[in-house]
C-alpha cells in the first residue's frame, strides 16, 4: 500500500512540475503580447497571463502537498517491507490515477499546439469530451453538452465583452469559426 501512495506522489509531483513549468514559460510568451495592445485597453497579455499565474500557483502547491505526501510514505516503511511490497504489488492496467492524468496532459499539448492552426472553439471542442472522458465521466449527454457550450460561452465572454482575440484558425477552420461567430454575434 505504501509503495502505491509514493508511486503516486511521485506521479503527481511529475505533473505538478510539468504544469509549473509550462505555466512559467506560456507566461513569459504571454508577456510579449503586451506589444499589440491598443492605446487605453487591457492588452491581450493580461488575460492569459493571469490565468498561467493561477495555473503556476495550483501546480506549485499540488507540488508541495505531493513532495509532503512523498516524504510521509518514504519514513512510514522500512527496507525489508519496501522489498517484501515491490515483489507482491499487482501490476496495474492503464485508465487510472496516474495514466489519465498524464493522458489529459499529453491532450493539452496537443490541444496547444493545434490551436493556431484550427483554432480555439474547434480545438476546444474537440479537447473537453477527450479530457471529461481520460477524467472518467460516461454520460454522453452530458459530455456533449458541455463540449459545445463552454467553447461558445467562452469565446462570447472573451471575444466580445473583454476584447480579448482568440485564435480562430486557418482555411477551412477559420471560415467555420467565423461563419459561428456571426450566427452568434460574437463579432
């Protein structure tokens, strides 16, 4: 059992780390953007920039609840119940704990680098039934749902209330996001 929790500590101090990371860089990207703000608004900086500042400090404080729970499971054994755990532990199937997060991870790398090219509302379309199905939920309805409202309910918020300007792709990607964002007066 103890091998288990610091398999899993150890997992999620892996992504935490990851998140920090990548959190720390898309907002140092994010700062360039300041650039292209126009002369008494937000820039399109500040938006992202918050959001990766917020994302920095969850994975930074998931990261020290793990390395706590690391070191908790690391002093509650000793060597030969180490040795005796690691030689009887049932081999896991992928689909849970650790393989779905890293799944949902691998999901927004590919989501990130998507995005320019098919835009934000196709790419997060295609994204939430992916990660709501790696999290676990089955309830298609539901999945389905919440696969087309957030995007539109997003792109509204930012698009058209904040001014903040989210990709909309290229081609064939772009004409649809356009074609939906006048059918919903987004722009």
């Amino acid at each position: 059992m103890v091998a288990n929790e610091r398999s899993a500590a150890t997992a999620r101090m892996a992504v935490a780390g990851f998140f920090l990371l990548a959190a720390l860089y898309l907002y140092h990207v994010a700062g360039g953007y300041a650039r292209y703000a126009s002369q008494g608004q937000i820039g399109p900086n500040v938006w992202p920039q918050i959001v990766l500042a917020l994302m920095a400090l969850a994975a930074a404080a998931e990261l020290l609840a793990s390395a706590r729970a690391l070191r908790r499971a690391a002093g509650s054994i000793t060597v030969g119940q180490a040795a005796a755990e690691a030689t009887t532990e049932p081999v896991r199937e992928p689909g849970g704990g650790s393989f779905a997060v890293a799944l949902c991870a691998l999901l927004v790398v590919a989501y990130v680098v998507a995005l320019p090219y098919v835009g934000f509302l196709i790419a997060s379309v295609l994204l939430l039934p992916l990660v709501l199905l790696a999290a676990g939920y089955r309830r298609i309805e539901g999945i389905l749902a919440m696969a087309i409202v957030v995007p539109i309910v997003l792109s509204y918020v930012f698009e058209r209330l904040l001014s903040v300007v989210f990709p909309i792709g290229l081609g064939p990607f772009e004409e649809f996001t356009k074609a939906v964002y006048h059918t919903l007066h987004i722009f």
